[in-house]
C-alpha cells in the first residue's frame, strides 16, 4: 500500500501558479518577509485562488500541511 505523497516547495508554488524554480522561490520569499504577527493566510501578496488553496489545505490538514507550514516559517524568517 503506498502512503501519501510528499510534496516539496517547488510543487506548492507550481500548485500555487508561481515560478516554481528553486531561485524564485528564493526570491520571492525574500521579497515578501512577514512580520511576526502576521499570518500567512492573510499576507496581502496572495490572490484569492491562492488564499483560499493555502487555508483550505491547512484546515483540511491535508497532504500540503508540512509543506505550508515551511514556506510560513520562511516567510517569518526575517521576524525572529
């Protein structure tokens, strides 16, 4: 029996409708730094399609949830 996939970063940004390459995933995450009280969910850079992807997965706690809780740590790397 196979467990769940994994999914990496470079696929939620694909999934997501992002360059999905490993620079622009570096890029963009440097250009749009959280601050601590800042919830991913409600960052400002997300279209709706998106915000809706990224809270129902998390909700869902689905097959995206490790990979979502990542790119949040990276996205506040720059609040600790």
């Amino acid at each position: 029996m196979l467990g769940e996939p994994e999914y990496t970063m470079n696929e939620l940004f694909a999934q997501l409708g992002l360059d999905s390459s490993d620079a622009a995933i570096d890029k963009f995450i440097s250009e749009h730094q959280l601050g601590r009280d800042d919830n991913l969910k409600d960052a400002e850079f997300w279209t709706d399609s998106q915000r809706a992807f990224l809270q129902e997965e998390w909700k869902r706690d689905a097959v995206w949830v490790e990979v979502i809780d990542e790119l949040n740590v990276r996205l506040h790397a720059s609040a600790n």
